[in-house]
C-alpha cells in the first residue's frame, strides 16, 4: 500500500470518527419556562359551604426547572380583616407541576350588604413570566342575606329647632312599612329617564328591620333590575318646614337613590309645572357627592331646573355611614343642607320669568333606580343587592 493510500485511508477514518460523533451526541433540550397565570375568577355566594375562596395558579405545560411565583391580596369593595382575610406568600412549582391553589378565607354574616369584590394577585416570578392580562384573579363575595348590619354611625340631627315644633316623622319603628304614611309607585316604563328597574310591592325590595327603612335593588340577570319607590301622595303633604331625612346610600356604577318631593297638585297639572325639590340625589359612580335640585316648568317643553352639591372629604362614601339630608323651606325660598352644612339655596329670582311651583303642599318619594340617561347604566364593576337605609323622616314647622 502506498503512502498516499493509507493516508487517505487514516483521514477517511477520522472523518467517520467526527461524523459519527456528531450524531452520537444528545439533542439539546430547552427548558420549559414557567408561564403563571389564573384560568378563572371566583364568585360564590357568602356561605359556610363558600367560607373559603380557592384559586387557581396554572402551567400551561410541566416546567423542566423548579419555578416560583408570589402572591398577595388586594381589597376592592371588600375590606380585608373584615369581609376576607388577607393572605400573601410564595407559590413554588417543582418540576413537573402544573397546577398550585391558593385559599382565601371569607368573613360569613347574616348582615345585608351588596356584593363585593377583591383581587389576588401574583407577581415577582422567578424562572418564569406572568401572562398578560391573567395574573389578577377576581374574587366576587355574593350577598343575599336581609339582616340589616350598619349599625347607627354616623351623623345625628338635632331633636328639635328654635321657633319649630315637630309635626310629623316616621322613625320606621315598627315591624312593617306604615301604609298610613307610604303608598307604592309600580312598573317598568323607564319614568322618563331610561331606567332598568321593575318597581315592585315586595318584601324583598321594601321593608322595615331595625328601626330602618329599607330600599332594595336586586339583580336577576340580563338586566333585569327590581327595586321599590315609596311615595307619601295624599296621605302625608306639606307646605313649607325644614325636612330632615337620615340615610346610608348605595353607590356604584349606574345606582341612583334619591329622597325627593313633588307637588301635590301632580296629578292635576302634570310635570314640571307642579314643582319638584330634590332634596338629596347621589349618581353611583360619584358615591362622594350629593346633588340638591329643584324643577319647574309650564309644561315639559319648558322644564328649567338649578341645583347645588356638597361632597364628603378624605375620601369617604355615603355607604360608609348616615348623613343627614335637609332642606329649610320658606315662602319663596328653599335651602338645601348637608349634615346641617348649607350648599344651595333658591329663590323666585332665580325662576323668573316662569312661575315659582313651590309655595303649595309636596309629597315625599323615597326610591333607589337602576341606571338612567344621569347616572348611566351598571357595569360589570357594579355590585348588587344595593340598598338605601332610612333611619327617619322629620318635618319641623313653625309654631
């Protein structure tokens, strides 16, 4: 064999030798990278079957290295240490895992307050990423308990006035709404304004529990709102006095409660010309601010209207506690007050050239609407049942 044969034979071997090598080797594997995120919210209603809220942490595929991820909760409309408990930690998945829960202990009562909401929320992973728009969870505490749980916080009117003498109230004292005092107004028209509810005659939409009245708009889906609108029309009317009503308000997208008077005459000569005096109107998603209103008009095609607001300071709602809502109503002049703080008042200049409606008898409406062309309508971020709770009515007159 010549030189140059067996050295093309040796470079042919080593040439076989690497190629060989090459396939000999194990394919590269990429790890799996952790993907974090929650497959769905939790609703459930407050129960002792539902005394924990467990969430889900998922991988869409098993991680090859052991990955971690933290978590934390977040109140909303709910407050921890009160309506769930707070909790926070390291979820760490070993390889292989796809799937980690947390749990979320909830306060259970029997005490009426509308639904609410607070978030989990994962963050700081580690050997992963968080997916977009899934690293919150919503957890959602449904409520359909009737026991009225507010307590009596809040602010008090004086017993009595100077030069007046009280004469008229309901304290809501008894076991049942007074029909000597309150008739209903029914049905679902949208009453002028684009209104979802259904006011009802129903116990579970009006009634009387601890002194109080209370005013309650319930949700049945596909919005399909009920709720109830109590009027005082020939049975209880007045003319001039100072009026004071002491209410807790709910709030919240689409919610509009209102405390306000018509004339008597309305059946007669029809709205605005009998007159209308908004003593206390709140638009849900300012649950801050109270407006006060008056209306008028010769016929709707000249309704005119003036009104006034008054917020609550550092952040606080009116769901939080009672607040006193009240006017001072003379001839030819009409004050509205907040907690006795005065923030607007009318006189017949500020009507003219139209007639001034509001020197005849009005009658009371107490009611809670769902949505309408002021307020707007609920959201998904709106909680229900939603209640207005009246501790009294008062009217004081000059002795």
């Amino acid at each position: 064999m010549s030189r140059f044969t067996i050295a093309w034979v040796l470079g042919a071997s080593v040439v076989a030798m690497v190629t060989g090598c090459e396939g000999c080797k194990d394919p590269v594997v990429e790890p799996v990278v952790a993907e974090f995120y929650f497959p769905n919210n939790v609703t459930a209603f407050e129960s002792e079957a539902n005394a924990v809220f467990t969430f889900e942490v998922r991988l869409p595929e098993a991680a090859t290295e052991a990955a971690s991820v933290d978590y934390e909760t977040v109140g909303l409309s709910a407050d921890p240490g009160e309506d769930f408990t707070h909790v926070e930690g390291t979820l760490t998945f070993a390889v292989g895992e796809t799937s980690k829960f947390i749990d979320v202990p909830v306060a259970v009562d029997g005490y009426l307050e509308g639904d609410e909401q607070f978030q989990v929320v994962l963050s700081n992973p580690i050997n992963g990423y968080l997916r977009d728009f899934e690293q919150i969870a919503l957890g959602t505490i449904r409520n359909d308990d009737s026991t009225v749980g507010i307590g009596d916080a809040g602010y008090e009117a004086a017993e009595s006035y100077d030069g007046m003498d009280l004469v008229w109230a309901d304290e809501f004292d008894g076991s049942s709404i007074n029909a000597a005092n309150w008739t209903y107004d029914l049905g679902a028209s949208g009453w002028g304004n684009q209104e979802l509810q259904n006011y009802v005659a129903s116990d579970e939409n009006a009634y009387v529990q601890d002194g109080k009245l209370i005013i309650k708009a319930v949700s049945g889906g596909s919005d399909n709102y009920t709720s109830a609108r109590l009027k005082s029309i020939d049975l209880q009317e007045f003319q001039y006095g100072r009026v004071d009503v002491r209410a807790v308000l709910p709030v919240g997208q689409g919610m509009w409660p209102a405390i306000w008077m018509l004339g008597a005459n309305f059946s007669e000569i029809g709205w605005p010309d009998c007159g209308e005096i908004d003593i206390m109107e709140l638009i849900g998603h300012q649950p801050n601010r109270v407006h006060g209103t008056a209306h008028w008009g010769a016929d709707p095609s000249q309704h005119q209207y003036q009104g006034g607001s008054i917020a609550l300071p550092n952040g606080s709602t009116f769901d939080e506690e009672f607040h006193v809502f009240s006017i001072e109503w003379e001839e030819d002049e009409i004050r509205w007050l907040m907690d006795d703080e005065e923030y607007f008042s009318l006189d017949p200049g500020n009507v003219a050239p139209q007639a001034w409606p509001f020197n005849e008898p009005f009658f009371f409406i107490l009611n809670v609407a769902v949505g309408g062309v002021w307020p707007g309508y609920p959201d998904e971020t709106t909680l229900f049942p939603a209640f207005m709770a009246v501790d009294y009515v008062r009217v004081y007159q000059g002795n």
